[in-house]
C-alpha cells in the first residue's frame, strides 16, 4: 500500500497548526468570555443593550476560533474545509434566524417588551 | 458557584449512599439478583472456556470494522431488548391501571407502577429506542457495509471507530446502571422545562439522563466524522461518485446530519447542566430564563435526528429491493437528490413539534408547508422502490419480506405525519397517542430494514445464512404484533388518549387497550422466533454456508469479496468500472476473476486504548452523575493523558506480505469451492476493453494463477 501513509506531520493542514496560532485562538476566546460575564454580572448596560454587545462578542470569538483553532480558511488543500463552511452558513442563518422569527413571535403574543428596546 | 444539592452529600462519595440502592423495590430487587447471578456465570464461563485472552484480543482491542459493527449490532440487539421489555411494562400497566375499580399491587394505587417509577420506565423506554438500539444498529450496520461498498481496506480512522464504539458502550452502561443505583429521570425521552431542573427533579434521574445522552452523541459524532471521511477519502478507484452504492449514499448524507446537528444537542444538554449543577437559569421560569427555549434547541436536534436514524434506513431498502427483483434500482440519480433533499429539509421543520407554543400563524404556516415538502423526495424513493419491483423477478426471502413490510409501514407513517403537520389537526391531537401512533410506524420502518439487513448481510460477515424458515415466522408474528399494537393506538389517539398515561380514567377505551396488549403479546412470541432462528442457524451453519455473492443476484462491491469478509477485506483493491459492480462483472462473466498478483499490505495494530477510554467515560459520566468531584477530575485528566500518549506513540502498523496474503486468498477460495463446487477461475471472457478488475491488473485470461511475485 503506498497511499496516505507518508508522514501525516507534513501534510499541508497540520503544518497550519502552530502553538502560536492555538494561544491566540484561546487568549482572545477567554478575554471575550470574561469580558460578557463580566458585563452581564455588572449589569453594565440595559438589558437588550446587553444582549447585543453580549452577541457581538460571541460573534468575535467564532470567527478567532474558526481561524486560528480549525485553521479554516479558502485555500485549495483546505478544499474540504471550504466545503464544510459552506455547508455550514446556510445552517447557521436558518437556525438562529428562524428561532429569532419564532420566538419574536412569540413574545408578541405572550411577553411584556425587554426592557431598553422600543 | 455549585449549587446545593438537597438530601446528603459528602465529598469522598458524593450523593452516593446506600439508601440509592433499592433493594425494598419488588420488581428491581429480583432483577438485581438475577443479574448478577447471570453476569457471574457469564465471567465463570469465559473463564472456564479460558476465552479471555481471545476476547481480549480479537474483539475487545481490534480496530477491524466489521467486528466494531457487529459489537455495534449486539449492543443495539440488547438495548432493542432491554427497550421492548419497558415497552411491554408500559402496555401491561395501562391496560390494568384502567377505571377506578382498577386494582393496585406494590405500592401503587393502580396497576403494578407507581407514577414516579412509570414515568422512568417511559423515559428509558424513549432514550433507549431511539439513542442505543436504533442508533447503534444503524451505526453498525454502516460501519461494516460502508467501507466494504466503496472498496476500502478498514475506515478511514480505525481507531477513532473503536473509540466511538465504546463510548456508545459507556453510554449503555451508565443507562444501565441507573436500574440499580439511583433512579432515571421522568421527564420523558426528551426533557421538559422546568420540570428536569433541580428544583422539581432533585434526585439523580435527570443527571443520568443528561450524560447518557452526552456520550451517545459524542459517541455517534465520532462516528459520523468517520463514515463522512471514509466515503469521501477512501473509495477504491474507479469509484467515482456516481458509481457509488445507493446505501452509501444514504450513510453520507445521514452523517452530514449528524454531525451538523448532534452539536445543538450536546449544548443544549449542557445548559441544562449548568442550570442543574451551577445554578444558572437557562431554561428556569424566573430570572430570564426561557422554558420554550430549551423545547426549541432539542428539536433542533430531534427533528434533523429522526431523519439521521431514516435515511440509512431507507439506504438498507433500497439495497434489498434490487438483489430480490433482479433488476437495477430504479432512479438512482433521484434516489441520490431524494436522500439529500430530505437531509436539507429535516433542518427547515423542527417547529411542527411545538406548533402549539402558539408561535402565531405566519411561524406555523412557514412550518407546516416545510414539514409537508419533506414528502415529495420521500414519495419519489417510494415510486422508486415500487419501479424497482414491478416487473422484477421477485423472491420473496425473508429480507425482502421485511423490506416489503418496511414500505407499507412508511406510507402508514407518511401520511399520518402528513396530518400532523396541519397545525389545525396538530392542534387537536398534539401530545395524544395518536403521535406515538405516528413515530412508531416510522421507527419501526427503522426496525423492519435492520431485521431485513441482519438477514441480507449476515452471510456476508458470518459465511453462512440465517434460516429462512423460521426468518419468516418470525417476520408474520412481528408483523402481526405491530397491527395489533398500534391499529388501535392510532383510534384512541382520535378518541383523546394522552400520551404516558400511568393511570386510564376511561374504561370505554379498554376493549383497545387489550388489544394492545394481545400484540405485545404476539410480539413476545416473535422475539422467541427471532432465538429460535439464531439457534436453528448456528446449529445448521455447515449446511448453509455461501460463496461470495451469497444471494446469486447481489449487486455491489461487498458481494466480490469472500464470504465470511477476510479482516483485509480485499486481498488487492478492486477497480471499480460501473455503477453495480458486481452485476456489471456478473454480466461480462468476470464476476470471480482474481487478482494476478498480490503485493503487500499495511494493515492498523490492535489498540486497548479505546476501551480503556470508553471506561474511563463511564466513569466520568457516574462520576458527574452522584457529584463525586475528584473522580471526576481524574477520570478526566486520565482520558486526556490516554488520549495524548497515543497520540504520540501513533501506530505503525504492520505488513502483511504478498506470500501470506497469497496463502490465505488460496485458502479463502477453497472455502469457496467446497461451498460452491468450482475453483473461482481467473480472468474471464467477453471482457470489454478497457475494464481493469483489480488495481494496476488488466483482466487476464483464463488459466493464470495469482502469485505473489516479487515487487514490493
Ligand atoms: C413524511 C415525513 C414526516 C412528517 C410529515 C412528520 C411529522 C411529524 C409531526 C408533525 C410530529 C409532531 C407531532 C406532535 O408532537 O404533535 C411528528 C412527531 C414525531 N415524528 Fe414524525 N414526521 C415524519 C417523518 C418521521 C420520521 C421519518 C421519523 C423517524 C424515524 C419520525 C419520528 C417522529 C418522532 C419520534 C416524533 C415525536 C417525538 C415525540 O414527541 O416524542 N417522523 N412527526
Ligand atoms: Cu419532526
């Protein structure tokens, strides 16, 4: 069998991988994650005004953890990659999306408005 | 920041104590003892037989995916088991637990369960279908078929497939133990808030049920990961996409599934947690929290689940529809469309199980069209499957039989899920029976294309086929158990009946009941047929053994190797030249050509790392389960250390040379010809030009013996 069984340290997408690249990825999701909590915990902003900015920060620590933690980005040996981030979009718009339709709804009908939203 | 549990709990054993044990509970108790007498006679034979070390190695260590699936199957075969008998306790109370005049034995005020023991046994009876013999059956099913069809020699991580099988196994067990330590949770086989928060589950039911779930889907994402890289890394050549086996196709899609959705699942359950260990308030009434929230995230996951554990299903069918019509599937290419569409869709429809949230009309319209799209790619496989028979030359052997049953269950299923996802109808009979009624047709298309496949691949792996006599007895009397079951299921789903039930206010609907219960009855009879079949098989197992295409009319890649499947599956790789290989070779009379010449092979070593690691997951899960905090921390920490020594070490493998493949293949086709009366003859004749049977090997004519030469 000659296929595949070279070196898997030398294959493109492990060569992406640096410790640098990893601490990054971790340092920057742990200041956002503290950052949220310790503006939720300190009540830093009316409550919609936090959601938003809590939401943003998650956002951040996606697209750091996307690049520097799963290394994804659109070159051809990451194709597969590629692939799955695509497949991925699609899925991510329509779950948050409609969840957020279905429970705006919701709240219409059965919910005193959050407070800080007009 | 963790929060206080009620009742004891002392940091060297947690919430563990000896009153969790219920040893006062006459049913449980009994259970308990027999259950240990049978584990100890179990170890003493193994030990009497000296088996361990044969245990050891060819199975509890091996990476070899046809022996992880058939562990797969025989763990799905016993938790199907373990479920049917909470079905059956299900059935028996209600149908004594009806009318006021109803007696009451064991504590209970009628019937033989108390509600809060009926609501665990419902709970597992769920979480187990579904989860741990489903699941695993399917699982296993594609782990030995998938990497025999698109011609590979063993998964694409064949010790990532080992981990994910005992991983699932810690799963099964941490179930398992919660019979006999502690309780299970009552809060249904998918959860409801508030109820399984602290405040309203203060035991350990809910704890068990929260990490049951965890491992078995980390377990089937490993798995998943493993069959998506499989099918797309590891196809021999020649295979291209379009070539592929329809049950391949329907694996691939069904691993996308999961592994996009298993996700929404595990963080759903993890919030969970948080509210029940930390104290946070995700899914509680006050403090923000939001019930219907959580409701919303398991769906996510349930619905888009429900199609990963169809769509392999429907994957087995259309693999038994054209060996036993002798005709090609019909439609492949929309067979292909179908399978994905319905993967696509299943992530647009998971509101139709809360339509009555009261979201509002838009959000239920939106919902329902969706729900109701699913049925076009489904009505296209139906058509497809019905061409596919009509004007076939039809056997009727067991397989097909069940394959039979499975379509007529599935438009029974269809149509009443089609009525389910009107919201006016939904709204009428929403949590009634009728539901139960609906999902257990579709689930047991689900069982009917397992039982069809055990009969259809069982040569394939083991050499010889099952008996078909008592195949088909056992067939008419499971089939006759699921009408008797579920007809009336269906009609007091119309007359009111509520789901999970411990007690039945009305006696009008007994006649019904009884009838339920006249079908478990049936269905106990044909679980004797299903015991009776595997003895009767193993007895007569010389008698029916088989070549390599077992059936004469099999279609693809698995059926050109031997039967039982060597553990290099092919001696050289195959090249594939059609769609339906083995009918294309059958066809040019090439269908037992051989390989000219062997070369060497790079086979995986045997690894003790991934049942280590599967322990040391249950482990944690008790561990998180009674709160016992340094176990946990040291399970923990011993399943990274595992996880990076073997990491380091790797595995180098190990050669199988030319002279020993050579030396079993010849062996192998003597097997074959005893069986079949004729030496498999190498080469063939009327060969198009062109067509390569093995890897590198033109076609050769007749006469040439395989050898093993001497390129490495
Ligand atoms: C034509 C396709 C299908 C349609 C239109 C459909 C529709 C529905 C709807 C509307 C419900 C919600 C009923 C309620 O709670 O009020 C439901 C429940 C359910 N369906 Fe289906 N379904 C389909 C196929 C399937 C398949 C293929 C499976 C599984 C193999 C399945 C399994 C289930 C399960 C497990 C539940 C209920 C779970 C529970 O409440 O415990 N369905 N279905
Ligand atoms: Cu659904």
């Amino acid at each position: 069998m000659s296929h595949g069984h070279d070196n898997p340290i030398l294959h493109p997408e492990v060569q992406m991988s640096s410790t640098r690249g990893y601490f990054t990825g971790f340092l920057i999701s742990l200041v956002l994650m503290a950052a949220a909590t310790a503006m939720v915990s300190s009540h830093a902003f009316p409550p919609f005004g936090l959601l938003m900015v809590i939401t943003i920060c998650a956002a951040i620590a996606i697209i750091a953890q996307i690049y520097f933690l799963l290394h994804i980005d659109v070159s051809e040996h990451n194709i597969w990659n590629t692939v799955s981030l695509v497949l991925f979009i699609p899925l991510f718009i329509l779950t948050i999306g409609l969840t957020w339709w279905m429970f705006s709804q919701l709240y219409l009908r059965t919910m005193p408005m959050m407070p800080g939203m007009h | 920041m963790l929060v206080q549990v009620p009742g004891g709990w002392n940091p060297l054993l947690g919430r563990l104590a000896i009153d969790q044990i219920p040893y006062t509970n006459p049913i449980l108790a009994p259970l308990f003892v027999a259950v240990v007498i049978g584990g100890i006679i179990l170890l003493g034979l193994i030990t009497y037989y000296q088996k361990w070390g044969y245990l050891w190695k060819e199975w509890l260590t091996t990476v070899d995916h046809k022996k992880l699936g058939v562990m797969y199957i025989i763990l799905g075969l016993v938790m199907l088991f373990r479920g049917f008998i909470d079905g059956l306790m299900i059935r028996t109370q209600q149908v004594w637990a009806n009318g006021p005049q109803s007696s009451g034995v064991f504590g209970a005020v009628h019937g033989y369960l108390t509600p809060f023991h009926f609501g665990q046994v419902y709970s597992a009876h769920g979480l187990i279908m579904i989860l741990l013999a489903a699941t695993p059956l399917l699982v296993g099913f594609m782990n030995i078929i998938v990497p025999l069809q698109v011609g590979a020699r063993d998964m694409a991580y064949p010790y990532l497939n080992a981990l994910g099988l005992w991983i699932t196994a810690a799963a099964v067990a941490l179930i398992m133990i919660s019979l006999f330590v502690g309780d299970f949770a009552h809060n249904g086989w998918f959860g409801y808030a508030p109820i399984f928060e602290l405040q309203y589950s203060p035991g350990v039911g809910v704890d068990y049920w929260i990490w049951t779930l965890e491992l078995t889907a980390l377990g089937t994402t490993l798995g998943g990961i493993n069959l998506i890289a499989t099918i797309v890394k590891m196809r021999a050549p020649g295979m291209t996409w379009f070539r592929l086996p329809i049950f391949t196709w329907a694996s691939l899609s069904a691993n996308i599934i999961a592994l996009t959705s298993f996700p929404a699942l595990q963080v759903a359950l993890f919030l969970v947690a948080c509210d029940r260990y930390f104290g946070s308030h995700f899914f509680t009434a006050g403090f923000g929290g939001n019930l219907m929230l959580y409701t919303n995230l398991f769906w996510l996951w349930g619905h888009p689940e429900v199609y990963f554990v169809i769509l392999p299903a429907f994957g087995m069918m259309s693999e038994i529809f054209p060996a036993f019509s002798e005709k090609p599937l019909f439609g492949y290419i929309t067979m292909v469309a179908a399978s994905f569409a319905i993967a696509g869709v299943s992530w647009l429809v998971w509101l139709h199980h809360f339509f009555t949230m009261g979201a509002g009309p838009e959000v239920n319209s939106f919902f329902s069209v969706a729900t109701m799209l699913v049925g076009i790619p489904t009505g296209v496989k139906v058509f497809n499957w019905a061409f596919t028979m009509y004007r076939g030359r039809i056997t009727y052997t067991a397989a097909m039989l069940w394959a039979i049953g499975a379509l007529f269950l599935l438009l029974v299923g269809g149509l009443t899920g089609m009525m389910l996802a009107i919201p006016a109808i939904n709204y009428m009979v929403h949590n009634s029976v009728f539901v139960i009624a609906h999902f257990h047709s579709m689930l047991l298309v689900i069982v009917y294309a397992i039982f069809g496949s055990v009969l259809f691949w069982f040569p394939k792996v083991f050499g010889f086929k099952l008996d078909e006599f008592w195949a088909k007895t056992m067939f008419w009397l499971f089939s006759a158990g699921t009408v008797l079951v579920f007809v009336p299921m269906y009609m007091l789903g119309f007359m009111g009946q509520t789901r999970r039930l411990d007690y039945v206010f009305n006696t009008a609907w007994h006649p019904y009941l009884v009838t339920e219960e006249i079908g478990i009855a049936v269905y106990c009879l044909s679980v004797a047929a299903f015991f009776v079949l595997l003895y009767v098989s193993i007895r007569d197992r010389v008698k029916n053994r088989v070549g390599q295409d077992a059936w004469g009319t099999s279609r693809s890649l698995e059926w050109l190797t031997h039967s039982p499947v060597p553990f290099y599956n092919f001696a050289v790789t195959p090249h594939v030249n059609a769609r339906d290989e083995l009918a294309w070779r059958r066809h040019n009379g090439i269908n037992e050509a051989q390989p000219t010449q062997y070369v060497d092979i790079h086979m995986p070593n045997n690894t003790g790392v991934a049942i280590y690691i599967g322990a040391l997951t249950f482990v944690l899960g008790f561990a998180l389960t009674w709160r016992v905090w340094w176990l946990c921390l040291l399970s923990l920490v011993a399943i990274i250390v595992l996880m990076i020594v073997r990491s380091w070490r790797g595995d180098p493998g190990y050669i199988i040379t030319a002279a020993e493949l050579e030396k079993m293949e010849r062996e192998a086709m003597q097997r074959q010809q005893q069986v079949e009366g004729h030496l498999p003859h190498h080469g063939g004749h009327a060969v198009p030009s062109g067509a390569m049977a093995y890897e590198g090997q033109k076609v050769s004519p007749l006469g040439t013996p395989p050898s093993s030469g001497d390129h490495h």
